[in-house]
C-alpha cells in the first residue's frame, strides 16, 4: 500500500524516494531535488513508525552541485537502513547518492550503472548571434580582469585552468567518496568514468546484486530488524554482564537464572526485551 504521507503510514513502513530523470540540487515539476530529498529523509529517519530507506532511482546523472553533501548527508547522518534500488540507469550524480546507501542493486542483468566522472559542457552562440545581427558586450570593472576568465578562455578553446580548478578536484573528491563508501570496489576503470552492466557491476563490487523492487522493500526490512535484534542483544548483554551467544538465525538461549536476572534487574523493561528479542528460555 502506496501513502503520501509519512505518518499515514504503519508501523514498520518503508519510505521510498524516487531520483528519477536529471538530478538537480533543487526540485522541479517533474523531479525531487537533492534539498527536499534530505529534508524527506531527515523527518522520515525521526519517525517511529518508518523502519528504513529507499532510494528508488532511474538516472543517469545531473547537477553536481550538493551532491557530495546528499551523499554524506545518507552515509554519516540517517540512523536507518537505506537501500538503493535502480531501474534502468543509476549513474554519475545518481551513483554517487546511490553508493551512499548501506547496500545497492539494480532490478536486471543489463541495467547500466557507473560513470564516477565529472564533465562540463556548454554552446558558444556568439558566431550565431553576430550572423544575426545581435552582438555581445561585457564590461568589466578594472579590478575585476579575473572575473570569469577560466569561462572566457575555455569558451575559446583553452580548458586547462577550468579542468584544473573545477573538474579535477570535484573528480578527485567523487573518486574518494565512493572508495569510501564502496571500499570492496577496486577496478580502475570505474573511476575513469566507465558505465558497465549490472552484470559486470556485481563482478567488481559496483553494486550488491539483482533484486525486484520487492526484493529491494523486503531487504530494507531485514536489515531494519537485524538492527533492533542487535540493539535489543545489547541491552540485555549491558543488564546480564556478559557477552551473549548468537546462534546462526540470529537467536540465542538463556538459561532460567539468566531470565530470572533479568526481569529482576529492570521488570517491565526486560519484559519487553525479551518478548522483542523473539529467543527461547532453554
């Protein structure tokens, strides 16, 4: 079931976010920019009843503007779980948003996914301006002969200094986050600006593997409940004194003193534990 608003939703809910069409920094009539995606996901990490995230994207990159904020903005600061699902395309800008998610994946073998790489382009009208009669002035003041100069030579085909100022070091620093959040990810075409498959994006560790949207829902709530599972484990590790341990399904068994201990120690509080924790009194 589909709500427009976080609070309709219940307990246990999903918040998913659609980066669908060009990525920009703020929204439009047809996409959510990076500002109210943070804004979405900030009051959605707040609410009791929304367990995880995810990132619904089909995009093959955009605006770098905001981008290395919104990316560590998922990484650093959101208590939950996020996921990062595509359909299609997730590349460039949407990449770099996606791999902030604790786990990535796209729905099919030959969706395309990658291109860590940073590009500017833009027209030069002037010719066609003069042969229509309309001619530009610009007029600077004289302690402006700097102002736009790197725009100025690269319009007239010197792009050194924009490349050294502005592409490298939005590169370098998009190269490095995504090291980052994906460490297993060594292949050095990948940050050279290649776009590959799915299929070969799994084999280097671009992505985490093929899933339905479903699939994707389903593995937020795992990962939702593996986190209250563990932070339920360590209450009662705290109140027992001792180090618990964990069966391979995520159980454990405590002896009868164990339980007794416990409910003593912090009744109503223990109570719930363990009737949240799910183990069994052996």
């Amino acid at each position: 079931i589909n709500y427009s608003n976080f609070s309709q939703a219940p307990d246990g809910s999903i918040a998913v976010y659609p980066i669908i069409g060009a990525v920009t920094k703020y929204s439009g009539w047809c996409n959510m920019g990076t500002e109210e995606l943070m804004l979405k996901m900030s009051k959605a990490d707040e609410m009791n009843n929304i367990a995880a995230h995810l990132l619904e994207i089909d995009s093959g990159g955009g605006e770098g503007t905001n981008i290395e904020t919104v990316a560590r903005f998922i990484r650093n600061d959101l208590k939950k779980p996020v996921i990062a699902w595509f359909n299609g395309y997730c590349a460039s800008a949407a990449y770099y948003i996606g791999a902030a998610a604790d786990e990535i994946y796209a729905s099919q073998g030959n969706d395309l996914v990658g291109s860590i790489g940073v590009m500017v382009s833009f027209f030069d009208m002037r010719q066609f301006f003069e042969d229509n009669g309309i001619k530009l002035h610009e007029i600077y003041a004289t302690q402006s002969d700097l102002k736009n100069k790197d725009f100025h030579d690269a319009r007239d085909g010197d792009y050194e200094a924009m490349r050294k100022k502005v592409l490298d070091p939005f590169a370098d620093q998009f190269i490095a986050d995504v090291k980052q959040y994906r460490p297993d990810l060594l292949a050095k075409d990948a940050f050279r600006g290649a776009t590959f498959s799915a299929n070969d994006a799994i084999q280097i560790k671009m992505i985490d593997g093929l899933m339905t949207f479903d699939q994707a829902v389903d593995r937020a709530i795992y990962l939702s409940n593996t986190i209250q599972n563990n932070s339920d484990m360590n209450k009662l590790e705290v109140v027992l004194g001792d180090e618990l341990e964990r069966q391979t399904d995520g159980s454990i068994f405590l002896q009868g003193p164990d339980v007794q201990k416990l409910l003593a120690h912090l009744p109503g509080e223990a109570e719930e534990v363990v009737k949240t924790a799910s183990m069994n009194d052996a």
